[in-house]
C-alpha cells in the first residue's frame, strides 16, 4: 500500500478531551474519529487492526468447537420480556418503536435471541453439546462514555452460547472457553489473567472476567504473581479433558476489587506472589443454568424421552476494546507498539529520496518481494521530511521499519529497524528481506 494513495489523516497533538493514552494514540495515528459521544468511525488503519483482532478471535473460537452465525442488531422486546430483563435492564437499553409500533431494541447482549433460534430447532439431546457465536456490533447507552474505544456506546463484540443438556456437560463447554480465552489473548501479545467475578445482570452463579495488567487500568486488581507467569496451554490441548488447566489457575487467587477478598488474599498467597496492578476487562464468561431457558420454554428430548431445559453459559470478547487494551499494555512515548498478529502492516518501507531514481528502484523491489511473500506492507513514498517518516512510523507502531536511501544504498546497505526494541541495523537490502521473511 502506497502511503501517498491511502488514508492516514494523523494528527501532531491528541485532542483535549482524550484523557487516556489509548484514546489519544488511536485518535494521533488516524484510527478513527469520534462522530458522537461513545460512537466512533473506524479509519482505514484502526479497521486493518480491528479485522486482525477479529480473526483471532473467530480462530479460536472454531478451534473449541464454536460455530458462527450471525444475529441482528435490532431485537424484538417481547422476547426480552419473555426472558424478564426487558424492564430490569435499566438505561443503557437503548429501546425503539418502528413504525408499526413495534417494540425494538438495539441489543446490548443476545442471550434472548440466541434462546430463540435455538428452541426453535433444536429438539433432541442428541443434537448436543452446541456452541453458537457471532462478532456483532452492540450498543449500550452508556451514561458517560468516556476513554475512547475502552468505554463507548457502539462496540464490536464477539459472544458464544453454549447449550448442555446438564450442569455437568455445560461446566465442560464453560472449560473451553476458559481455556480458549487463554490462548486466544496470548495470540494478541496480551497476559490475560482470568478472575471471579460478579456475575452481573448476565445471572448465574460462575463467572470469569479475562484482566490485562497496564499501569492506566481502569480498576485495581489482585493475583498470585504465578497467573501472570503461567504461558497459554495452546491449541494442541485435549478439548475433551481441561479440567486440570482450570483448575490450576482457578486455585489461585485473583479477583476484582469488586470480589476482592484481603484476609484470604493474605492466607492463600504466599507474600512474594501478591501482585496488585491495574487492569482492563477483554473478555467475560458465565455459566447460568435454565436462567434463560427455564422461562423461554428452551427445551429438548433427554435420553429418557422427557422433555428437559438446557443449560447455557455465555461468553464475550470486547472486540473493538482489544486495541484499546494493547495500546495501554504496548506503547512509548514515540506512539503504538503493535504485537505482529494484529498490526495494521508488517513492515513500513520508507523511501529517504522519492527523486532518486535507484532509492525508488530499490524501494519498488522490496516492496514487491515482501507482498509476494504474503507480507502487508506500508511503502511511504510520499515527498516529506525523514524526520516526519520516521516520527510516524513510530507513531503508528509497524513492528518493522525498512528505510531506503541515497547514503546507505552508495554504501550497499539499507536500515532495518525493529519498533519494539528501537534497534537499528544497516544490512544489504537481500539480508534484510530475508530477516523480514523469516
């Protein structure tokens, strides 16, 4: 991608009302722009990341065994009315009348509308254990949107639902998730620490949230130091047995200031792992048996021929959130350090002297020989001054910067810089593609 043909509009100064360094660096490197309060259009550099962060998420959950689907934003108030939470959800439903006078809702969750499709084709036992997701935009009016994508009103979520025909079976698919959540956070550069947690007007009596550790945070948080340390147990995990996986982090303590409890943080955790830090929610999971399914008639066939109520657990991953989260846990004062899975390019080419015919040359050939090798590139060819390329390199965190000029080229090499560490090294142009490509 040419950078003199894209759509970059960066800004030198964050705007004043952007009080936290993920709103300020998103809003800085042209990522999106605000069109109301706690509403944002994606730029074409914030969307590049969003989509990469989203096929994690879609990856792994189709390695635990969800199946996506894909439900409407808009939703019919009966069926909340059917389920109780229409009138006990409070203010952040944003609730619609269409023409016909029908009630409607912009939802803030689907645990209703995935109840629905469900009981209306799923009869036998036999069609369980079933895992349905989707990544969806939601809404939920909140009363002061604030801190950029980490707390607005329009965000892209992805949420799964599982149904069992036990409690038993339903813990299982509460494991996978778990454990997918796991990995999935792990792919993105991120320690997630899973921690107990108020179950919410979601319901049920186990629940999870998945907390990234950053110095900006939105709450105070406490673990046992081994959480942070424990590595991802993988994709090649035995999907059938996880118990043991869960069971090891579980056993130790963390918890939300909201759950927080001192006098058994004290007792269960030896001095010199008690960790308190900041952190910032990305995912939740519950687990809450028929509360769904008992008042909307969500039933199916038992192996005894009796009709039996499923179990359901719900999962969800803020999306959009995610940048917000790996900005606060990845930057500097130059801008972004994005983690390689999900930066918006993998490399920035810089050309120091778009006049000269063998920067441009040399600049061409790389660019050509890194996107045939399936690498996204960002060339910028625009007519600036160095030290606004590389300030804005910087700034939108490209894990790797290759810069081509007239000095370097009379001299046979090119510089490669890595964002992450700062470190520069002059190579010939073929050893630094293959440094690229390795």
């Amino acid at each position: 991608m040419r950078l003199s043909r894209y759509f970059l509009p960066t800004l030198k100064e964050a705007p004043s009302d952007a009080t936290i360094v993920s709103h300020q660096l998103m809003l800085r490197a042209g990522m999106i722009k605000q069109e109301a309060a706690g509403i944002y259009a994606w730029l074409p550099l914030g969307l590049r990341v969003l989509r990469k962060i989203e096929q994690i998420v879609r990856e792994e959950q189709e390695r635990a065994g969800a199946v996506e689907l894909l439900m409407p934003t808009l939703q019919l108030a009966d069926l909340w009315r059917e389920s109780g939470r229409y009138d006990a959800y409070g203010p952040e439903m944003l609730r619609i009348t269409d023409r016909h006078e029908r009630e409607l809702l912009y939802g803030p969750t689907n645990e209703e509308m995935i109840t629905d499709i469900f009981r209306g084709f799923v009869k036998s036992y036999k069609s369980l254990p079933l895992n349905l997701f989707h990544i969806q935009w939601k809404f939920r009016d909140e009363r002061r949107p604030r801190f950029g994508v980490m707390r607005g009103r329009e965000f892209l979520m992805k949420d799964a639902y599982s149904f069992d025909i036990d409690e038993a079976s339903a813990r299982k698919a509460y494991n996978r998730m778990f454990v997918a959540y796991l990995n999935t956070f792990a792919r993105m550069g991120l320690k997630a620490v899973p921690m107990r947690a108020d179950t919410g007007p979601i319901g049920g009596d186990l629940s999870h949230e998945f907390i990234v550790l950053a110095d900006t945070g939105e709450s105070q948080v406490f673990c046992d130091r081994k959480l942070v340390e424990m590595p991802a147990p993988g994709g090649d995990v035995d999907w059938n047995d996880l118990q043991d996986i869960v069971d090891e982090r579980i056993g130790l303590y963390a918890a939300t200031e909201e759950m927080h409890d001192a006098a058994q943080f004290e007792t269960q955790t030896p001095e010199a792992d008690r960790l308190t830090a900041r952190g910032i929610e990305v995912g939740h999971i519950f687990y809450f048996g028929t509360k769904y399914s008992a008042p909307m008639k969500a039933r199916v066939a038992g192996p005894d021929g009796q009709d039996t109520e499923v179990h359901m657990g719900s999962y969800g991953v803020g999306v959009s959130r995610l940048l917000g989260a790996i900005i606060e846990a990845s930057h500097d004062e130059g801008g972004i350090i994005w983690p390689d899975a999900v930066a918006p390019f993998d490399v920035a080419v810089i050309n120091l002297r778009n006049s000269d015919e063998a920067v441009n040359a040399a600049c061409e050939e790389a660019v050509h020989r890194l996107e045939a090798a399936g690498r996204d590139v960002l060339y910028d060819d625009t007519d600036e001054r160095p030290g606004g390329k590389f300030a804005r390199a910087d700034l939108i965190g490209v894990p790797w910067q290759l810069t081509i000029g007239p000095k370097g080229l009379a001299e046979g090499t090119v510089e490669l810089k890595r964002r992450a560490t700062g470190e520069k090294t002059s190579v010939p142009l073929d050893e630094a593609i293959s440094r690229l490509l390795a």
